[in-house]
C-alpha cells in the first residue's frame, strides 16, 4: 500500500468529470457540462490577440512574475473599475483559472477540522477543495434569491457553534447549480454579518458578466463601499473562463494585501507562475478587442437557449417538474415531484442518449435527489427540444419498472 496522505486514501473525483466518457457517444445531446458554446468562441479576435502577443516573444515564452503579467493585471484592474470596483495592485493575483484562487485560499486559511459554510447545493469542486482540505462543511440552505440569510445568521447566533467559522463560500450570481441570485438586500446583509464576525466572505464570481433579462446587482465586492469595514473580509474570484474561453486557463483573485500575499506564496510552489503566452493573449485581447459588446451577445444567445430550455420542459413534463427561470449564467436547476432519483434517472437517459447531472452530485453529504441540473449553453435550440422530449421518455421508462 503506498503511504498517501489521509485526503487521498480514497479521494472522489469529480462526478461532473465522470460523464465526459459518454461525450463521445454518437448522437448524444449534453445537458451535463457548464462549459460555455464552443461555436461563440471569438476566434477571430482571439487569434489575432495570439498574434500580437507573441510580438514580443521574451514575454510570451519566459517565466513571468508569480502575480500575473503587468498588461494582463492592469487591465484586470481597469475591468474591475468598470464592475464598480477599485482595486489596488497589492490586492490582486492573476491565477490558472479562478479554480485555482480557490484552491489557494484553502491552502493559507482552512486546516483539518475547521469549519466552512457552504451554500447548498453547491458547486462539486468546492466542495472538493473543502473536503480534500479537511474542512467541516457546514450547508447553507438557499432558495429563488439565494442564500439564506436568516438561516445562516441564526446559525452563528446560536450557541452550537464554536468555534466560528473560517469562511462562508459562496456563488452569489447565477449560481452553479441553481441559477440563483442573492438579491441586493440579502448581499449587504451578509457583507455585515462577515464585518461583524470577522469570517472571510468568499465570494465565487464567473457567471455574473452573463445576465440575459432582470435588473443587474453589484458583486459584493462592490456593495463592501456601503458597509463599512467589510471589504477586509471579502475575496472575489474571477475569470475569463465563461466570457471568453477556458482554454486560457485566466481568472484572478481580489482581497486584502495579506491573504493575497500568502496566496502569491502559495501559488509558487504550485505553477511558479500561470502561462505568460496565454496571459499576453489575453491582456491583448482584453486591449485591442470590444469585450463587453462580445458578451452581451453571447447572453443574449444564452438567453435563447434558456427560454427554449424552460419552455420545453413546461411542454414536455409539465406538472411533473419544477424549476425557477435564471435570469442569467448557464444552468436551470430542476425538480422532479414525487419518488424520483435522478441518479437512477441519468442510467435512462443515457439509453436515450441525453445526460445531465444528478442533483445529488451538488451535495457535501451523500444523498438521494429528485433534482437536476440541465444546462443550455452547448446544444442548440433544436438539440435542446430534442434533448428534454428525450429526457421525458427516460422518465416514463423508469417510472414503468
């Protein structure tokens, strides 16, 4: 038996990563990645942004500095201002993906033992970030606007819990796997319950840019200017992953100077640096081409998708499901009614050649689940009808055994 630490004795992988397999199945519609469409990729802009990054080959092709390239990091400052925040050059990080900004606050800040707050359901790689980390993972209940906050502040005002908790994480807009978003009032709540506590408010932000229909809501990095003192006790993620292409393997990580100092520690001994050659990329895509103009029609081809989505499992099941809209991101978060398992579903839909993710992949505990999460962003609106009306006779094939 090799020596493995205790984490990876039997460690899970991902249950989202496990259905990749049946990509390749012929005829196979995919509900199941939250990978953005392929077919919107600016290629285009992007390759002519390759181009004229490698004009200067020493950056492009030597190691760069472990805090990101200058031109990638100011314009990621300058992108921020635009989402409403000013953020100085000690409280920013270029990382391999916001995954990894993540990965590295779990590495400076979680021990074996401690207590995290999570939302739930939540995204499958946190909570494997948490549990490979050791972490006591303490689910948040959320609901149409989010996280709840009345739950989670009688939870810290009840005497159970001891100690207090080392961070709250959570996806705030659009969120993976529910689409929710926590609303203005419930954000600037929650902005003074990690003032008042002093627990680090991890705030989870790829999806945001992808808003379709409804009314905008500043990050909570941004609310942090209207509650005093609590922008010490947030971090935000982000990423070019969603609104650009995940082949760069770009995000960034914005807190205090001290967390962000140790995360440049930590990331050292992990990659030395993200790729400079995929960084230049993207500070000259970021400089040279109309990023803001290019997602409004990536969301507005989304929001299409979405409506197709939604308007097909209204005709397709019916009563039988129940589902908010999102107003945004890449997913509906969907229930079946009464005794279903979604888990034993997907066995059926795989026959039909449709795949989602079972509801139970997006829970710290293991469990049953009559939900699912579908997501529209990679099939077309005709594969997404054709996908649920498959999905519906997956669905009276297992309710005839």
């Amino acid at each position: 038996m090799y020596p493995f630490v205790k984490a990876f004795t039997n460690p899970q992988g991902s249950p989202i990563r496990e259905l990749f397999k049946y990509l390749s199945k012929p005829g196979m519609i995919s509900f199941s990645g939250g990978s953005p469409a392929s077919d919107l990729f600016d290629v285009d802009g992007l390759a002519k942004a390759a181009r004229s990054a490698f004009e200067n080959k020493e950056a492009c092709l030597q190691y760069g500095a472990t805090g990101g390239s200058t031109a990638l990091r100011r314009h990621v400052i300058d992108l921020m201002e635009k989402r409403g925040v000013r953020v100085d050059e000690s409280e920013l990080l270029i990382t391999t993906g916001s995954q990894q900004g993540l990965d590295l606050v779990v590495r400076i800040l979680i021990e074996p033992s401690d207590i995290v707050y999570i939302d739930e359901p939540a995204y499958p790689a946190t909570v494997q970030a948490f549990r490979l980390a050791g972490a006591t993972m303490v689910p948040m209940p959320s609901d149409e606007r989010g996280l709840n906050i009345d739950a989670l502040e009688e939870q810290l005002e009840s005497g159970d819990v001891r100690p207090r908790p080392k961070l709250i994480y959570t996806v705030p807009t659009f969120a993976n796997p529910t689409g929710a978003t926590i609303s203005r009032e419930r954000r600037l709540r929650l902005l003074e319950i990690a003032r008042r506590y002093e627990i680090l408010l991890v705030e989870d932000d790829p999806y945001s840019e992808l808003r379709f229909s409804g009314e905008e809501i500043p990050t909570m990095l941004s609310l942090s200017e209207e509650v005093s003192g609590s922008r010490e006790w947030v971090v935000h993620l982000s990423s070019l992953s969603k609104i650009v292409a995940p082949g760069l393997r770009v995000g960034w990580t914005v807190g205090p100077a001290e967390i962000v100092r140790r995360c440049v520690i930590a990331k050292q001994t992990a990659d030395l640096c993200s790729p400079p050659w995929t960084q230049e990329i993207a500070a000259s895509y970021m400089r040279d081409e109309d990023l803001g103009g290019y997602v409004q029609q990536v969301s507005a081809v989304y929001g299409a998708k979405c409506r197709a989505m939604c308007e097909a499992l209204r005709s397709e099941l019916g009563d039988r499901i129940e589902f908010g809209q999102p107003e945004g991101g890449l997913f509906v978060w969907a229930r079946f009614k009464g005794n279903v398992d979604t888990a034993r579903l997907l066995t059926k839909a795989i026959e039909q050649n449709v795949i989602f993710v079972p509801g139970a992949a997006f829970y710290a505990k293991p469990q049953v689940s009559s939900a699912l999460r579908l997501s529209y962003a990679t099939a077309s609106i005709d594969e997404i009808q054709e996908g649920v009306r498959r999905l519906a006779r997956a669905l009276a094939i297992l309710k005839e055994q």
